[in-house]
C-alpha cells in the first residue's frame, strides 16, 4: 500500500496543478470584481473592501436580466430539441447496422471537425434570404444545427450498450417502434442526456460570435452580449463587465452541479463503447 502510494504521488500533484491552473482566471475574475475601477492594484490582490456597486452596475446598465431571460430561452428551447432530435436520429444509426448508417454516422462525425465560423457568410446570406436575423427562431435553428452532431455521436454509441432484447421485449408487449424508444430506450438514456444537455447548454449560454451577427437588435441582447457592451471602442468598465461575467457562469454551475452523477458515465458509455 505504501509503495502504491509513492508511485501515485506525482498524479495527486498533476490533478492539483491542473486545478489550480483553472482556478487562476476565476479567482482574478472575482478580485476585478469586487474592486473599485480607480483601484489600481494588482489584479492577483483581493481588496481590503467590497465593491457591490459593480454587481448593481451589471444588472442596471447592461440590462442583465434581460439578458439572462433571453439566453435561457434560447438555451432551453434549443437543448431540448437537441436531445429530442438527436435520440431520435442516433436510435435507427445505432440498431441497424447497414453500410449506408455507418455512413451517415461517419460523415456526422466529421461534421463536428469543421469551425462553425467557416461557413459564417453563406450561412448569414441565408438567415437574411429567410428572415432570421434578430429572430430567437433564427439563432436557435443555428444553434441546434450545430450541436446536434456530438448529440446523435454520444447517443448513437450509448444505444449500442443497451440490450437489444429490450427492444424485443417492448415489440412483443405490443409497443411500435416509437414507443420502444419513448418507453424502454429513452429512460434508459438519462447519464448520456445529462452529458448532453451540459455539453450543448454550456456551448450555447457561452456563444457569442454567432449571437453577435444573429441578434442585433438591443431587444435581442443575450448574456454574452451585454458583458461585450460593457467594452467599447471610447469607453470600458473592467470592473462591471467581470460582476456582468460573474452572474453569468452560475446558471451553468448550477446545472453542473444538479447533474453531475450523471455526467461522468454518460461521457464514458456515449463517447468510449459502441
């Protein structure tokens, strides 16, 4: 036991490297905070006060609960058709296995390789040509085009692990096809949904190159855009813009934190088996 231990030493000091590593950018976050904007000190330094006028500044001139109300639905809306589509697709990619299915999933799968900014101009020539500019429909159909590949991937193999005899269980009970997946395979697929539901819904609530040429209008403002409001080319408020930041990765951290039992395995059995 002692000798095992010595050996895993290093691996406890890399894990507490790495969490302090990621620790660093939201400690600094918190400092700039909380600090007056005429504090000048270091960034790395706490200050000896609190600035809670900053969090009040956030909310007041960048319009965040508006802000927050339009990303959250946009994020819902979009996710739950994500996972809706995405199950729904990956259940015939992953029972039958023909040539033509191993297709489809491969070139998904590549899909996921190409930057959504590549196909920014054309893709923005065709919201304007169908009217989905400054529209929540618009940015949510962008938003579920392109997260529904590591959707379809990650349900596609975690289906793979269910037993089949399932299936037939469910065809003899009288079920149709569709309601096997609603009654048998869809419970069974609440690890990978978690996973799923946090990887798309973190992408969304964080997206902001997209939000920015989809959603111009001031009406339209997500959180990510009100934090940008707060630099301007003839003015910023650093402190402000890090309060605006600091509201808006506690939604996220909430959801993590509700489905994290689930996360992990669903990662493992969606990403890993098939």
């Amino acid at each position: 036991m002692t000798k095992a231990r010595k050996n895993t030493w290093w691996k406890t000091a890399a894990a507490l490297g790495i969490v302090v590593f990621h620790f660093i950018p939201f400690y600094i976050l918190v400092s700039v905070a909380l600090k007056r904007q005429m504090d000048t000190s270091s960034r790395w330094k706490m200050p000896g006060y609190l600035q809670m006028d900053n969090f009040s500044t956030a909310l007041a001139k960048g319009n965040l609960v508006h802000a927050v109300f339009n990303t959250l639905l946009i994020t819902v809306v979009a996710v739950v058709l994500i996972v809706l589509v995405g199950a729904m697709a990956a259940y015939p990619l992953s029972r039958v296995k023909t040539k033509m299915n191993r297709l489809i999933l491969s070139f998904i799968v590549s899909v996921m390789m190409v930057p959504p900014l590549s196909v920014l101009v054309p893709l923005y020539k065709t919201m304007v040509a169908i009217g989905g500019i400054n529209r929540f429909w618009g940015i949510i159909m962008v938003s579920v085009t392109y997260n529904l590949p590591i959707s379809i991937f990650l349900f596609t193999n975690f289906i793979a692990t269910i037993p089949r005899e399932l299936d037939e269980a469910g065809l003899i009970d009288g079920c149709s096809r569709f309601g096997v997946f609603y009654r048998v395979v869809m419970p069974a697929l609440k690890p990978v949904t978690a996973s799923v539901v946090i990887l798309t819904s973190v992408y969304i609530w964080n997206d902001y190159a997209f939000q920015l040429y989809f959603l111009q209008k001031s009406q339209c403002r997500t959180i990510t855009l009100a934090i940008a409001s707060f630099f301007t080319e003839n003015a910023s408020d650093l402190n402000a813009g890090a309060a605006a930041a600091l509201l808006a990765i506690v939604p996220p951290i909430l959801l993590y934190l509700s489905m994290q039992k689930y996360f992990i395995k669903g990662i493992a059995d969606g990403a890993v088996k098939g």
